[in-house]
C-alpha cells in the first residue's frame, strides 16, 4: 500500500495525509511504513488509521533528523507522533557514539512564542508586527540586548517560528502600562534571569526597554542620486575637481553597490544617521591642494564606536580616534575619503563651516518614510539636543531642547531650517514651542552669531511620545537617560489618573448616600489617603488632582529601577526594571511566534526583553472493593499531599547544594533523606541514578527553578492516577510484574520541572554554537547539536543526566508521600513499585548494526525503551520476561503495560511509544470542552477527580490525543511489544 504526502493550505488545522500528492509512504509490512529517498529510511510505525491522521510537520521532522551526522539504520517515529522542536514527539534516533551527536531537540524541549501581533523592535528605530516576519524575516536585524556590555546590539534572524500552541497562554501587565501576551514556557528577562511566564509571579521585575520606535513602511525604489546628479553638485562646487578625480569618485561608490542609491537602497538608514550626526557634532571639508574630502565626526568614544561601525556599513574605513580639548575633553573621529565627503555632499551636507553658509532639512529626507525621518532626527538630536533633566522640584522634566548657531547674515535660513525640523516633528505628533532666537557670540570678525532653539513641549503625554518614538541615536547616555524618564513619566500618569478616578467615586459614592468610613475603607490604597478623599467629596477642586507627597522623585526611583550588566553591577544599561501587576490565563487559539538569532538570543517585544519527564507504576494487594468505599477522601488527601499545577512549588525546601546532590544521585538522594526505601532502586531504570552526571555543567537559573519543585507532580499531561488492572492479555508475564485482574494500582507521571526544561533551554543556545564551529550543516535550526565527542557535546550529556536523576528523585519523593497518605489513612496495603522509565533521555547502550555490536547514543523523545528478555540492563526478577513498558494513556481513560520484544531491539533500539500523543492544542481543548462538562463526564462514570485548575481538565480533554487503544495495537502489530494488561482510572489528579 502506498500513501501520499504533499503540503497544506495553512487554512487546514487538522493536517492528515489524506489527498496528498508529492511524496510517497510506503508499506513495508503490517504497521510499519517508511517514507522514500532519504539518507537513511524514514520509518513510521502505526496502523493505517494512525499513519493517515499523522501530521506532515511531524514527517518532515523525521526527514531532518534523518539527515544529521552519524546517524545509525533510520530514523523513527513511534505512533503516538506528534510536532515537537527539532524531533517529533515520539521520535527515535540512534547516533554512532564515534561520529555522531547529541542535540537537546531529540531530548525532549517545548516551543515558546508571542502573539502574532506583538511589536518586535528592529535595527533601525521601527517595529514591526511579528507575524509579518513570515515574509523576508532574514532581511531585517533585531534590537538585543547584550547582558555583559550593558547595550543594545543588532541580532540577525536565523530561523522565524510559526504554529499553533499546545501549552496556556498568558497575558502579562506591568505597572507602567505595558501589556504581552506570550505562552506558558516563553522566558522574559527578570532580576533572576530568564524566567518562563509561567513561574512569573505578580511583583517580579522584568526588564523593559521603553523606546518603541515607528512602524514600518516599505520604502519605494524612487532614486535619490545617480551619476548625473553627483557630476551636477560637483560642477557647482566650482572647479574644485579634476575630471579624473571625479570618474574615480563615481567608479568607487559603483565598485561598493552605493549607485544609483534610492529610497530602498540598504544604504540609506546609515547614510541618514550620519547625515543628522554631521549636521550637528561633525564637519565636511575638502583641502586646499589635493582636494581631499575630510568628515569628522566629534563625540565620546561608545559613540563613535556605533558611527564607526555604521560607516563600515556603507563601506568605508574610518580612522583611529584622537582626542581633542574644547569645553570638555571629547574625541574626534575622520573618514579621509574624497568618494565619501562626495556622497555626504551631494545627499545635502554642507562642505566648510556650516555656520557661515545656508543648508536645509535634505529635501529627500523630507520625502522619506517616517522611520528614516526619525533616524535623521534621533541621530541630529544625539549630537545637538540637551540630555533629560529632572526639574528642582524633583518630579518634572525640563523640556528638550535642539540648538543651532548661524552667522547673522544667514539668520533666514537658519530659521528656515528649525522650521523645517520643528515640520517633520509634527509628523510624529510631537509638539514644540514656539522657535526661540537670540543673538550670541560672533562667528567671526564680521559678523555676530545668532543662536535658535527648537524646545519640544514637556507636558507628560508630548515627553512619553518624543522619547518612545524618536529618541536618540550616537548617545548612549542620552538614550539610557530618557528609557527611564518614559517609565517614571508613564508609572507617575497611572498614579495621577488613579487618583482622578477615586475622587470622581468618591464623590458619587458620597452623592449616592455611602458613609466616609465606607468610601474611606473601599477606595484607600498607597496613593489615596482618607485626607485627599475628604477633600475630594467637600470640596471642588480648580484644578485635577496632582502626584502625592509620598510618591517618589524621580532620582529616587531611578535607583531602584536602573538595570546594570551581568559581570559590572556598576555599569548602568539602557533597560529599566517594571514590575508586574497582573499575570492572565487568555483563550488563544491564533497562531504563535517566535525567533532563533544568532547572538545574545533575547530581542525586544512590546517593550519586554524576551529568551525530560517518566513514569513509574505502583502497585498493591488491594482490590477496587477494598478501596471503593475511600476513593473519595483517597484521591482529594493525594490531592492535598502532593503539591501540583502550573509553575506550583514543594513542601521540600532545601538549598542549591542539595540540588547538586539530587542531580548527582538521582532516587537514591531520596532514600538516603527517608523519602524512600531503599528496595525502589532495584525497580528502576538505571536504578534510578544515571552516572556521569556534574551538576558543574547545570546553570544557576536551573538549579533556582528546580530547587522549589522538588516532589511535585506539575501540570499539562503529568497526573497522579488510581487504577485498576481492568484486562490481563499476558498471563505469565502479568505474573512476573505482579500484576492480577481487579488489582489496585497508582500511576504516576511527571518529570525533572523546571530544572529539566532550563538544562535544555541553556543548551539549546550553547550548542547552535557548537554547530557552527564543528561546521555541522543542520537540516532545521532547532536541530542544534554537538559532537558527542566535543566538550560542549560532553558538557551537555553530563547535564542532561542530572535532569534525568532529579526525574528519578521528584517521583521516588512523590511515591513516599502516596505511602503515607495510605497510612494515614490507616488503608493497610504494602505498596511496591513495578517499574519507573524514562520518557524524554538519550543513552548510550550497545545493539547490533549489520551483524556487529556497536555502542550507539540512542535518543528518545516522548518514546520509552523496551529491552527484550535477557538485557543486563533489565531489573533482574524481569529479565527473563523482558524490561516492562509503562504507557500512559490520556487523561480518564486506559492505560496499557507492554513488554519488550525482540523485534524492538532488532528494528527501533528496544523503543516503542510514550503516551496518546496530541492531536489538537491545549487553546483547542479550552475552546472545544468546558472543564466542569468534563468533570461531570467522568463522575458520571465513577471516577473521581482533583484538579488544580478547569482549564487543565479541557486542555487534557481525551479528545485532544489520539485513541491509545489504536497507538497500543499499532506497536504490538509492528512486533515491537505484546501488551500485557490494560489499566483504568478510578481516581485522577491533575495539575
């Protein structure tokens, strides 16, 4: 049987295989299927039904992986397959453990994506919304933030990410007024780190870079200067050039790509900061003689960097700096390039003293598209405006100013030229005072100098509008200075109005007959105390209300908000810190976004900086008439007992040394605590400890998330379940896993929390440098990996098996606590585990390739491993039936044990399937089921259920994963396992 594969209109949620045209499944045997023309096979295990609802997304994962080094025989899909990063879900990969390597994407790692309409800042001052990205992302460079330097970076786009979420989102709001919206895992600078949303708490700090720019608009292909048009400024220099010199000129900006340059031209954004800076801290002249063309440019050394580094853009080579004295000790900068002067000259700027002459506003700069106005602003600004400065009375600003002297016989022109700037600012709604005008000091023995201001209004609205929109470009200080005066300025408005609106309730409440101490008790908080609300009902006031005594000024606070770098906290940066007020769970079901860069791996979003599980069985000698008359009371002490949900915290409080100790012990840290006796180990993979592991390598962040979960059960598909052993299908096998018909069981699946998902989030950008330096050519960027051989390849699988002891660890605590809760409960029933397996790991083990015994790295992504009889590996009361497999199925329904096979090991490196697998998003379950019909659905059945959330219980919603009756029966065709008995649940937790 052949089935074909093809590509999707986007307008399809549910992408099957149905109708597909361009590539080609094909049968190998019942349940198994592989997909043509690859390095090595792409096999599918699954029954047609699974195999035909299979999502091409997941195919084409399989294809990548197919495609990386050292892999070994195929690359596999299990058929609980589902989209993850990098590797399917469900995905198995075997690496030669010489050659190969080793990538977090095959481990087990979450997307993180914003809403597709939140505005993402760009190189050159304007934003853009982020679903428009899908389009030409690589063409446009970000602002990131680089956390040593204490400075805004360019970052390039080197993947855009695009799809619908399968985890909650959330909408986050801060105290200035800011608002995004993200989903669960999407981490945000905080004082702590990177943070996901979901471990935010109201009162965090999260850093905000308040300059938001302009948005975007398509420059057309209008020319601004051509061959023709330099030859005609030229001639009307005079006879300043030779005609060679000319042709020289012309044939150099042809040789780098300036000519013809229009308004599109990548050129231009450079071209039109340097122009502004000239214009204000920088000359143009052409010696006598030679007629070289000389640009200086004067100004601190951070500053020049960035000219620097702009005009390298262009392509010129700027001189060395050299420092000058005037008023203050500054540094000067020079292009000696008659070709550059040339192109500065003939775009508009004035060659010689720029006092003693007429310029204007360049008229094509005049024409220009908002955002490149504003970078010949913000730049002209940075050489020529005052900085931002607090008034005497601590709260105010006085109002910026931009200053420009002229010669009094060129006093038209000078005002000509304010009116003009005074022209374009109204284009951005700033408003500003009326063109001051005084006479100064001479300009020269001729004549007297005349000095213009152009003063932009400092009301709060027309401040917040000027610095969030224009603000500054070569002026570091400038720049850093006005991203906190926007937040004090915004935080101090809130206040104002929140003040406006109590007195307004006041006095309706008092017009409506409510006591003062009612009002008093109902609309006190820290900025409304009962004298300004007594005011407020008694007496009128001519004016609104002002900011309190108690609010503080603005030096004050911009202390407590000031951002320093990673390794200087003396070096104050451009971001602020704003605190969160409120965090939101929101229906979405839109699609999400996101980006891989190429450094610092942070960009700026409205504003915000933005950056392995298992499962064991437990069983006992009771039966469902044992427990039935206490299933109640069992379930919510379980419930009670075992801390769960979203980002939820432990009853264990213990310090990070200790978390060193857990990530190199694993299980065994918990019995050697008397969380757990010692007998467990002998049931568990590994014996719950894997060796090898350095908590050295594990980043601090992760070792913070993880310190606080410890012993708690999580959200999402992880659940704590009382079951029954429903069906025996193996008789002689069930025997060896004591197992009986009738017989009560616990399930329990979570993992390593936040601390597993950390160690892969670190990783995931340590080693897409690792790929770049070993030249490893990725067939998809969220396959970064390393040589299993390199250091950062080594670094991260010592990593790894810390995250995988502390899964070990977290479950063998929550076993002890079920043990317990049955004890005081006075449930008498000796409770012993069956087996604990990993889900999410890459291991080294040796199995046979091509007749000889290789020692492979074999990756498991949402697949479990299932040894055959007789493996070394297997515990050994089991060895001689085979390892068991433990398959969670979906929430409130079966769940199967199956045993290893021999086919396993020969075909798919002892794995078979995980779970259920997804079909469908969370947002999709919320939109589709309503958490209380679902609770009523399972009562009706008899099952009890705890949950910490409504909202989990329709994400989870059977209906969002495939059918694991279906998924069971695809792995036993295949020959991969038998199934050995089926499970329900009587009592469900979840998170």
């Amino acid at each position: 049987m052949i089935i074909n594969l093809n590509k999707f209109d986007d307008k399809f949620n549910d992408k099957t295989l149905n109708n597909m045209s361009v590539r080609q499944i094909k049968q190998i045997r019942k349940g198994v299927w592989e997909v043509e023309n690859h390095p090595v096979p792409v096999r599918i295990y699954g029954t047609e039904k699974i195999v035909n609802s299979m999502e091409e997304d997941v195919i084409n994962q399989a294809r990548n992986v197919s495609r990386l080094p050292g892999i070994v025989r195929a690359s596999l899909v299990m058929p609980d397959g589902h989209k993850g990063y990098g590797f399917p879900i469900g995905g198995v990969a075997a690496f030669d453990a010489e050659k190969g390597i080793i990538s977090p994407g095959g481990i087990g790692y979450d997307i993180n994506c914003l809403s597709g309409d939140t505005n993402i800042l760009c190189e050159h001052g304007y934003y853009v919304e982020i679903k428009e990205f899908e389009e030409n992302c690589l063409e446009k460079g970000l602002i990131s933030y680089n956390l040593s330097k204490g400075c805004s970076e360019i970052a390039s786009i080197e993947k855009f990410i695009k799809f619908k979420p399968k985890n909650s989102v959330y909408k986050i709001f801060t105290k200035s007024g800011e608002e995004i919206t993200a989903t669960e895992d999407h981490p945000f600078w905080t004082q702590k780190g990177m943070i996901p949303v979901k471990d935010l708490k109201t009162g965090e700090k999260l850093g905000m870079y308040h300059f938001k720019g302009v948005p975007y608009e398509e420059p057309d292909e209008k020319i601004i200067l051509d061959e023709d048009k330099i030859k005609e400024n030229l001639i009307a220099m005079g006879n300043t050039f030779q005609r060679n010199t000319v042709q020289q000129v012309i044939k150099h900006l042809k040789k780098i790509k300036i000519l013809p340059l229009k308004y599109n031209s990548p050129q231009i954004p450079y071209l039109l900061k340097i122009i502004g800076f000239v214009l204000g801290d920088g000359c143009l002249y052409f010696q006598k003689g030679d007629k070289k063309g000389i640009t200086a440019f004067y100004g601190k050394t951070d500053d020049l960097e960035e000219i620097r580094k702009d005009i390298l853009k262009i392509g010129f080579t700027p001189s060395e700096y050299n420092y000058y004295e005037f008023e203050n000790t500054a540094c000067m900068m020079k292009v000696v390039s008659s070709s550059f002067a040339v192109l500065l000259f003939s775009l508009g700027v004035p060659a010689g003293k720029k006092v003693e002459q007429e310029y204007e506003v360049p008229a094509w700069v005049r024409s220009s598209r908002l955002w490149q106005k504003r970078l010949f602003l913000a730049s002209l600004f940075g050489a020529e405006m005052s900085s931002p400065k607090v008034t005497n009375n601590g709260y105010n600003f006085d109002p910026p100013c931009f200053s420009m002297n002229k010669s009094k016989k060129f006093e038209e022109n000078g005002s000509q030229f304010m009116l003009q700037i005074v022209d374009i600012l109204s284009g951005f709604d700033i408003k500003t005072q009326k063109i001051g005008k005084r006479e100064g000091k001479k300009g020269s023995k001729e004549s007297k100098s005349v000095r213009f201001k152009a003063i932009i209004s400092n009301d709060t609205e027309n401040l917040i509008n000027f610095y969030e929109t224009i603000n500054f470009e070569y002026d570091l200080s400038k720049r850093r200075e006005s991203n906190a005066v926007v937040q004090y300025l915004k935080v101090k408005n809130n206040v104002i109005k929140e003040r406006e609106k109590k007195a307004k309730k006041a006095k309706e409440f008092y017009e409506k007959g409510k006591s003062p101490s009612e009002i008093y008790s109902s609309l006190i908080s820290p900025y409304i105390n009962k004298r300004f609300l007594e005011r407020s009902v008694y007496s009128s006031r001519k004016e609104g209300p002002r900011i309190p005594l108690n609010f503080e000024t603005y030096d004050k606070y911009m202390n407590n908000i000031r951002t320093t770098t990673d390794n200087d906290k003396k070096i104050q940066t451009e971001y602020v810190w704003d605190e969160v007020v409120k965090i939101e769970k929101v229906n979405f079901n839109e699609f999400v976004y996101d980006f891989t860069l190429n450094t610092h791996h942070n960009f700026v979003a409205n504003k915000f900086i933005v950056s392995n599980c298992g499962v064991r069985l437990l069983t006992t000698p009771l039966t469902e008439q044992d427990i039935k008359p206490k299933l109640k009371i069992l379930t919510d002490e379980l419930y009670k007992n075992i801390p769960s949900g979203v980002g939820k915290g432990g009853i264990l409080k213990i310090g990070i040394d200790k978390i060193d100790e857990v990530g190199r012990l694993g299980a065994k840290w918990a019995i050697e605590n008397n969380y757990g006796i010692k007998e467990d180990l002998n049931f568990m993979e590994e014996n719950g400890c894997i060796d090898g592991a350095d908590p050295g390598k594990v980043s601090q962040r992760a070792k913070l998330r993880g310190r606080d979960q410890l012993g708690t059960l999580g959200s999402g598909n992880h659940f704590l379940e009382i079951q029954k052993v429903e069906e025996i299908y193996d008789e002689n096998t069930a025997k060896k896993f004591r197992l009986f018909k009738g017989q009560i069981t616990i399930m329990v699946h979570c993992g390593s929390r936040g601390y597993g998902h950390q160690i892969c989030d670190d990783y995931i950008k340590i080693l897409l440098s690792a790929a770049r330096k070993y030249h490893i050519n990725l067939p998809h960027l969220e396959l970064v990996c390393a040589p299993i051989n390199s250091n950062e390849g080594n670094d991260y699988i010592k990593a790894m098996y810390c995250g995988a002891n502390y899964a070990f660890c977290n479950r063998e605590i929550i076993t002890h606590w079920i043990r317990e809760t049955f004890e005081n409960l006075k449930i008498n029933a000796e409770i012993k585990l069956m087996y604990d397996v990993c889900h999410n790991i890459a291991k080294f083990e040796k199995h046979k390739v091509d007749g000889e015994e290789k020692l492979l790295c074999v990756h498991r992504k949402g697949a479990t491993r299932a040894f055959a009889a007789g493996r070394s590996e297997i515990p050994e009361i089991y060895r001689n039936a085979g390892q068991p497999v433990i398959v969670p199925g979906s929430m409130g329904t079966s769940s199967y044990v199956l045993v290893g096979t021999e086919r396993a090991m020969e075909e798919t490196y002892g794995s078979v399937c995980h779970g259920a697998g997804r079909v469908m998003s969370r947002a999709g379950g919320i939109i589709t089921w309503g958490g209380e019909d679902i609770m009523k659905e399972m009562e009706r059945k008899g099952q009890v259920i705890k949950s910490a959330s409504l909202k989990v219980l329709a994400e989870e919603h059977p209906g969002v994963y495939k059918d694991i009756d279906e998924v069971v029966k695809s792995v036993e065709m295949a020959g991969l396992s038998r199934i050995v008995a089926k499970v329900v649940p009587l009592g469900i937790i979840k998170g």
